[in-house]
C-alpha cells in the first residue's frame, strides 16, 4: 500500500505529531508499504534532507505561522491520485484546508489526525487566536473535518473534547491505536555515555522533563514544586532537556537561579538519538505536567524505557496510566505538581520497583508502534472497501 502524509512541516522540534508520522512511517515500510510526506517546508532546509522518510518540500512558505505554500496545492492535484490514502495531520494551517480542497475536486477519500488541535484549552489559553479561529473555522476547518472519510483521534479524551471547542462540528469520528517504536532496550551502554557527558548527574536522583520548553508544557510547575521537595533529598536533580520555541528558557533559568536550585537543575537542550535514550536510562521518573497533550509521545517512550511518569490529567492517557499503576496523576497546577513530586518521593523503594516493573507492560499493551501502524491500515483498508460517492 502506498501512503502519503500532508503535514505543514517535517521540522522535529515541533514535537508529537510529526514524530509520529515517522515513527509509523518507519514501521509500515518495514512491513512492505510505501510511505511518503508532502508539507510546505523549505526543500533547502536541513530538517527537510535529514527526515528518514521520502519528502516533498514544496515550500518555502510564506511567513507567519499559517505555512502557505502555493505550490503545495498544485502538486497534491497532480500526484495525490497516484497513492492508495492520503492522510492528514493537523490543523489550522494550510496544508490541511489544501488537501480538502484538492481530495474534493479529485472525489477521493482522506482522513486526518487533529493530534489534539481542537482541544478547548488553546481557546482560553489564546484568546485572540480563538476569535481568528472563529471566523475561519466555517470556511475552512469545519468543511476539512466535515468532508474526511474519517476523523482520527488517539484517545477518548480527546474525542470528546473536540466536540466541544466549535460548532458547527461534524465529523466521521474514530478512535484508534496510537504510539511509538520501542526503544533501544541496551540501558546501560545508553545511560553511561550520557553520565560521562553530564557528570553532575552521576549518583543523582534525576527526574526528566523531555519535550519542547513550552508554557503549555508545564516547565514552570516543575521548576516551582522541585523547590519545594529539593532540600528534603539532597540526591534529587532536575533535567530540563527541549528546544527553547518561544524564548522562554531565560526566565525559567533566572527563577531556578531566585529559588537557590542553579546547581539542581540541568538544561541540555533538545536531545536525540543516542543522548535522548540516555537522558532516559539515567533518570529514575518522567515528568509531564502539561497543561493540554493530546497523547505524549515522550510519555510512551518513558514507559517504553521503564519509566515511572508523573502526569497531568491533561494528558489524554492519564486513564491508561492510573488502570496499569505505572505512574501518578494529579491536576495540572502547583498544588498538583508539588503533590506529584512529594507521593514519589514519599513511596517504599519496593513500590517504586514494582510500578517500574509495570510500565513496559502497558506500552507493549496500549503503545507500541506496531498497533499504531496496524490500526491505521485498518482504517485505509476499510475505506478501499468502501463504495466511492
């Protein structure tokens, strides 16, 4: 089967969708299908040669955070009827309203993933993006979702918040699998070239945040309820590793600095590859008290590396967390986060093995990529079967 994503853009700094889109890239054509990626990105840009699926840059966009690429919407017309799907992934961004415009002319099915963009938490987070979003919705996202075969959601959760942030809404709505590749299971190797790279954590209790060192993210939450419980375990050490998108690193170091925590906290940037997998290995529990996610995928890759997560209920796999035990899960405030932190450090070591124990157990259950890549062609397979209107 040959497949082809739109995405706005194949940048891996942007976070969970796009490395989604590769993670199940890489394991459909290890299961014989072609997979294939079309966004609006510059075809000179690094990021663009250094994706390990086959790209079509047909950028590069305009400025501004709309991604326009005219060129994006000829070349879907003249090649979109060559693949057996086109899937879309995202929204309010114009690869997504291109792709609807061109599948309709063209009379073929598509499907999109919203990777949590309708969730009711950007409206009051954003509120002068909501009323723009408001007058675009009835124009242009409403019909892209109103028209898909089927519209893709990783959680429950997130299903029902959709339903929530606009209307008109209608939407062929389906739940499927979501997830990621295992990770390298060779922990030792992994964890000691990171330790030799970052000294300061060797002996340490080191609780990782990993993931863009965004305000949605939560970063400050974690920084304010560390200083709490710091000087209770002396061991205890913070690693801060993401991309700084929006220039907010400066002021969570500066507050880190007032609360007495510079020598506490450690701040590598992004990590990948090899670093990534050892930031893990060397880290006793993930954190993640995000404000709105619509899945995590550093969520799963932590309980895939044997992690215990300390999590938000605004993680949309909270539940899943809670049914397996294989972390904690509080609101998404300071109150929340200082709880968070204080039940970890307050369990027997027995009980923090045990729940370490469970937590490849429920990746291998609920977030494997092989159940991702499957579920999808499910969904392609049924809509080949499905009689064309």
């Amino acid at each position: 089967m040959k497949l082809l994503h739109v995405v706005s853009s194949v940048d891996r700094r942007f976070g969970g969708p796009i490395e989604g889109v590769l993670q199940r890239g890489l394991r459909l054509r290890e299961m014989g299908h072609e997979v294939e990626v079309a966004c609006s990105d510059d075809p000179g840009a690094p990021h663009v040669s250094a994706f390990p699926l086959p790209v079509h840059a047909l950028g590069p966009p305009r400025r501004g955070g709309y991604y326009y690429a005219a060129s994006l919407r000829s070349w879907l017309r003249a090649h979109a009827a060559s693949y057996d799907a086109v899937v879309v992934n995202g929204l309010w961004q114009y690869h997504s309203f291109a792709a609807w415009q061109v599948m309709r002319q063209l009379r073929r099915p598509y499907v999109i993933f919203t990777h949590g963009m309708l969730d009711p938490w950007f409206n009051q987070a954003y509120p002068l993006k909501h009323l723009k979003k408001l007058i675009y919705w009835p124009f242009a996202e409403y019909r892209v979702l109103r028209d898909a075969a089927a519209v893709l959601f990783t959680s429950e959760d997130e299903r029902l918040l959709a339903r929530q942030s606009f209307w008109p809404y209608q939407a062929r709505e389906r739940v499927i699998s979501y997830g990621t590749r295992l990770p390298p299971q060779h922990a030792e190797p992994l964890r000691e070239a990171f330790l030799a790279d970052h000294p300061e954590l060797r002996g340490k209790r080191v609780l990782l945040f990993l993931g863009r060192l965004h305000a949605k993210k939560g970063c400050d939450l974690v920084v304010e309820a560390f200083a709490q419980v710091a000087a209770r375990e002396p061991r205890l050490h913070l690693l801060l590793a993401g991309p700084d998108q929006t220039g907010w690193v400066g002021e969570l170091k500066a507050r880190a600095r007032t609360l007495g925590l510079a020598e506490r906290i450690t701040w590598p940037g992004m990590l990948e590859g090899d670093a990534k997998w050892g930031a893990f290995y060397a880290s006793e529990a993930f954190m993640l008290p995000s404000h709105q996610e619509n899945f995590g995928i550093s969520v799963a890759e932590a309980l895939g590396c044997g992690l215990p997560v300390l999590i938000s209920n605004k993680v949309n796999i909270w539940r899943e967390v809670v049914a397996a035990q294989a972390g904690l899960v509080a609101e998404d405030s300071a109150a929340g986060t200082l709880d968070l932190l204080k039940a970890w450090l307050a369990m027997e070591p027995d009980e923090r093995v045990a729940m370490t124990e469970r937590t490849r157990a429920l990746f291998q259950e609920r977030f494997s990529v092989d159940r991702m890549a499957t579920a999808l062609i499910d969904v392609v397979t049924g809509l080949q079967a499905a009689p064309r209107t």
